[in-house]
C-alpha cells in the first residue's frame, strides 16, 4: 500500500532530543548520511554522534565539492514509520538547536506530494560556533524544483544539508522539534 493512502500520524513534538542510543532518533528510524555521489559528484562525508560542548550531539563533517555537478553533503531523518507521513499542520516550524563552523546551512523538508530526489523545501540559516537554538517557520521553507506547495499533513522527512558550493561541512544538532508560535521569540 502507498503511502499517501495511509493516514499520516500526528507529528509528535520531538523530532529528535538524542535520547536513545545511536543510531535510532525519537521517530524509531535512524539519521542517514546523503551525499552528491548517489548522482556521480565527489563530496565526501560522515556523520558521528558525539560531545559536542558539554551537548550530544548528530554531526555532519566533510568536504562538499562541485566537481562533476556535485554540491551537497545531507544528515537526513524518516519522520514517519517506514518511511510513512506525519502530519505536522498542527505546529508552526521546527526548531532545532545547532552548533557549526560560521557556515550557511539548509533544512530540507520533504513530503509525500514530492518524488524527485532534487525536490524539496528548503531554508536556510546561520551555524554559529556555539550552541544556538535556531526557529525556522514553515511559511519560509521555500519550494525546490517544484510547483507544489508544502503540505503539513504529509511529511515524509527532514535533511540537514551543507549545499551549493565549495566548503568544508561542520555542523552539528543536539535537538530537533516542531514548535508552535507561542514558542517561538517574540510569540
């Protein structure tokens, strides 16, 4: 049976607070690392669990490269049992605390509307070299290489991504949760 034609589960508000031993997150499944070479790029990563400042941690490190059309290295995360949907439309964004290298990162959104790998929902911030509690809204997830708008109710999976040029990755997540507005700075 496909997916869409389960009903999806209430996202819970943890994505993932690092509580059960690695690699298994809060949603029964494990991070996974993804990078450019599923396409014929040479990006070149890892993903570990570790301490991190005092915190544990998921960390993504690694070199991202543009050679032959490459450009991404991505931690991802199956929201849903067996890659099945949540539905998130009750919570207003996701909130995830991050510690990094000074660099721009993206959270990648997919849903079950999307099929293409290069399809999803993205936004960007800022990985300070301290532990930083980051708010993005689902209203500023922008669509990637599709015409179809985010649909809360189907959330299939979340994806960490160092994108779009040449850098050294170093980024790292203690916490990753949905939030409501009243949560978020200044709600």
């Amino acid at each position: 049976m496909q997916d869409d034609m389960l009903s999806p589960t209430v996202a819970p508000e943890i994505i993932d607070d690092l509580r059960f031993d690695p690699p298994l997150a809060v949603t029964g499944n494990g991070w996974v690392l993804v990078s450019d070479r599923v396409m014929g790029g040479v990006s070149n990563g890892a993903v570990t669990r570790e301490t991190i400042a005092g915190r544990e941690a998921i960390r993504m490190t690694g070199g991202v490269s543009l050679e032959n059309n490459g450009g991404f290295l991505q931690v991802a995360l199956d929201l849903g049992e067996a890659g099945g949907v949540v539905d998130a439309s009750a919570w207003d964004g996701i909130r995830l605390d991050v510690f990094g290298n000074n660099q721009t990162y993206n959270l990648h959104l997919r849903t079950s509307d999307i099929r293409r790998p290069w399809e999803s929902y993205r936004q960007s911030f800022h990985a300070r070299p301290e532990w930083t509690t980051v708010f993005l809204p689902f209203g500023d997830f922008a669509p990637h290489r599709t015409e179809r708008p985010l649909n809360l109710s189907r959330l299939r999976r979340v994806g960490l991504v160092a994108i779009g040029r040449e850098f050294e990755a170093d980024v790292a997540i203690a916490d990753i949760r949905f939030y409501a507005a009243s949560d978020a700075p200044g709600g």
